[in-house]
C-alpha cells in the first residue's frame, strides 16, 4: 500500500513538473543591485528660458537663485512688515561681457507697480536687505490677495544714464523702462546681453 502510494505521489509530482516547462514562462531575473528605482532618479532642472514673458522674452536668459522663496511663496521677511521690508537675497554666475547689472521686481498683478528699481550692481551674490529702503519695497498685497512678483536680473555691457522708475507706485512705462536698459549712457545699443528672473507669490495677511 506504501509503495503504491509512493507511486502515486511521485506521478503527480512529474505531471506538475511537465506543466510547468509547458507554459513557456521563465523565472525572471533578480534585478541587479547596482540599478536605481525609477522613484531615486534624480531629475534635471528646466534651463532657463524667457520665452512668453511680456518684458525680456527676446533675451537669453540666465539662472538666478535665492533662498527667500518657500514652496513657490516670498519669505515673510521680504514684504512690507513690521520685520521685513527687506529685498530677497539672490545669486547668479557671472555672465561674459557683463560690467554690471540692474533690477526690476514687479507686481505681476497690478499696473506695474515696481517694487526693486536698482542699476550700477557689480556682484553676482546680494544678501538679504542689499538694496536698502532706497532701493527697495516690501511686497504689499492688499489684505487677503495673492500676488505674484518677478525680480529681473539684466546683465548689461555697460552702465546706463538711470535705471527708470520708482519703488512704491504705479509705473505704467514699465516695459518702456526695461526697453532703455539697452541702450547704454554713451548711447550705444544692444547693452542687454541676457536676462535672470526668478518670481514667487505672497499672500497678505
């Protein structure tokens, strides 16, 4: 009975065997330690590109970067606060041929007002603050608004007569302003050589 029993289980055992070679699947290989998972794959960041925007879309554009935005939002800082009012601090390479470079940040959702009007600036790295009340005003959104500001970084050949306009009002010769930054004191044209942005929002309180 045994031995009989035997023969069975070692028939079964061979019928699931040949099943198994019958449906044509492979065991699939182990991937290899050295591959990374798709969720650990680093991503590279978009290259600069102006294109679309209503003042420098005809100009190259280069990378600026600052440590003033949170989650796409201006640091409270940077508004028009008690504790704030202070200009965002931003970073860029050096871009050829450049003597220097001016500043415009706008309030994208009114008639231009201008908040950062500055020219004559030989750094590429400004703290936080940089340009002074002078220079510079906090983001003020009316209570409960949402605004967004672009800053505008111009790398020029040469230093203009005045870098127009002026902080805290409604500059409607904005685009007219940032057209006169090609055009250098001597009256040379083509100054522009490229253009940094970087913008954000800020929510009022």
């Amino acid at each position: 009975m045994k031995k009989f029993a035997s023969l069975i289980l070692c028939g079964a055992l061979a019928l699931s065997l040949a099943s198994l070679a019958g449906c044509g699947t492979e065991p699939t290989a182990a991937p290899s330690s050295s591959e990374t998972p798709s969720s650990e794959v680093t991503t590279t960041t978009a290259a600069p590109d102006n294109s679309g925007d209503e003042f420098v879309s005809e100009y190259k554009a280069f990378a600026v970067t600052t440590n003033s935005l949170t989650g796409g939002y201006w640091n409270e800082n940077t508004a028009n606060t008690v504790d704030g009012n202070l200009s965002p601090d931003l970073s860029w390479e050096p871009v050829e041929g450049a003597s220097c470079y001016a500043i415009y940040m706008v309030d994208m959702n009114t008639h231009y007002v201008l908040h950062w009007v500055q020219g004559d600036i030989t750094e590429t790295s400004l703290p936080l603050g940089f340009a002074g009340t002078k220079y510079y005003a906090g983001m003020s959104p009316a209570p409960g608004d949402t605004h967004v500001y672009n800053t505008y970084v111009f790398a020029l050949k040469n230093p203009v007569e005045k870098v127009k306009g002026s902080v805290r009002s409604i500059n409607p010769k904005t685009p007219e302003f940032i057209k006169a930054l090609d055009t250098d004191k001597d009256g040379n044209t083509g100054n522009i050589i490229a253009v940094g942005k970087i913008g954000g929002m800020y929510k009022s309180k």
